[in-house]
C-alpha cells in the first residue's frame, strides 16, 4: 500500500476514535461516578455536544476512509459492516447485558440507556451520511436510511422520556439509594429535579415502542448485511 494510503488510514482510525474521546463529557465527582443532570437545559446541551462529537468524529473518519483507499465498494462495505457492528454491540448486547449487573441499581441502568442510544443514532447518522456519498441511493441504504429516521425523530426520543420518567420514579422509590449511593452533587441535582414539571409520557405504548425499536434494529441489520456483502462481490 502506497505510504499515503498508509497515511489515510491511520488518520481515519484517529478521527474516528477521536469522535468517541474527545467529547465534551459530563462532569464527574471524585468518587468517579457520572454527575446526574437535573435541570433539562443542562442534559439536553450535554447530550447535544456529545452527539455532535461522536457524528462529526466518525463522519471524518469515513471520509478519509474512502480517501485511503482505491474501490469505492471496498469502502462501503467496510462502512456499513462498522455500521452493523454498532448495532450488534449496543441494541443487542450492552443493553441487555447492563441489567444482568448483580448490583447495578435498575434506576442506573436506565439512566444509561436514555444516554447511550442517542449518541449511537449520532454515529449512526455520520456512518449513513458517508454510505450515501460511497454508493447513493441503493435500495438497502435507502430502507436503513428510512429506519434510522424513525428511530432519530420518533422512537429514541419517546425512550429517552420513558427511560427518564422510570429513572426519577425508581429514586423516588429508593430513598436509601438516594442517600447511600449518589454523591452529594447528585442528590441536590435530583432535588432541582423533583421540582421541576416531570417528562412528557411517551405517546407510544412502552411494550410496542421496544418491541418498533427491536425490530427496525433486525431489519436494518438485514439491509446493511446485504449491502456489505453485495459490495465486496463488486470489490473482489
């Protein structure tokens, strides 16, 4: 591989790494624990600063990805396999496996998950974006273009509010949890939060908004499968 080739590479493995790193990340307390965020403004500008990192970080790494190499196919398959590995990794392993934590509070687990899934749909969006410009409109691209945009503008934000709402109701349960486990920061946040109008309820039914998200999971891993694999027939 010729040295520039060489160098591309390298430079797309550290802009997409970069994206995950470098993010502005919530302020932590000595005890190392995440800061929990009570005011809306506060978390929303936070989750903002952290998608936009993570998309811009991976949506560079993509484009150099493509500059480092000579087949177009190569590059897409290659996009939409990194694609479906963060799929894989995050719906069907991490937020499953989080909760078999022996002593991870459920109310933790949630509060996690609101968190996770938007940056993933950030990722997601950036690794879309570089397919779109790799090989246009093919059916599969389109179909997972579509998914993800449900996910993005309807399914993820009705979680996020579900996972929010069962965060502050599994506190406000757990008293001792309250008072034992969060930091001092952390409890006179969750004060501020108690005061303020609790979460819109999501409009979809809970079950059937899971079991949407799952299933438009499996169908777009079926549509980025079939366009990685019909690319590398092309690049072979």
């Amino acid at each position: 591989m010729p040295k520039k080739s060489s160098l591309m590479v390298v430079l797309a493995v550290v802009a997409g790494t970069a994206g995950a790193l470098v993010v502005p990340a919530p302020r932590r307390d000595l005890r190392g624990a995440t800061r929990f965020r009570a005011v809306a403004v506060e978390e929303a500008a936070a989750l903002r600063r952290i998608r936009l990192g993570l998309g811009v970080g991976y949506g560079v790494g993509g484009v150099a990805l493509r500059l480092a190499t000579s087949s177009a196919s190569a590059s897409a398959a290659c996009v939409a396999s990194v694609w479906a590995g963060f799929v894989l990794a995050i719906s069907f392993m991490e937020a499953v496996v989080k909760f078999q934590a022996p002593y991870l509070p459920k109310a933790f687990g949630y509060d996690v998950g609101r968190t996770v899934f938007p940056a993933l749909n950030a990722v997601e969006a950036a690794l879309c974006g570089t397919l779109w410009l790799l090989v246009g409109p093919e059916p599969g691209l389109v179909a997972a273009t579509a998914l993800l945009g449900l996910q993005i503008f309807k399914l993820t934000p009705d979680l996020r509010r579900l996972g929010e709402r069962k965060v502050l109701a599994a506190l406000e349960a757990s008293p001792c949890l309250v008072k034992v486990v969060l930091s001092d920061a952390q409890r006179e946040a969750f004060c501020r939060r108690r005061r303020e109008p609790p979460p819109p309820r999501a409009t979809i039914d809970p079950r059937t908004l899971h079991l949407g998200y799952i299933a438009a999971e499996v169908v777009k891993l079926a549509c980025l499968g079939g366009l990685a694999a019909g690319r590398l027939v092309r690049a072979s």
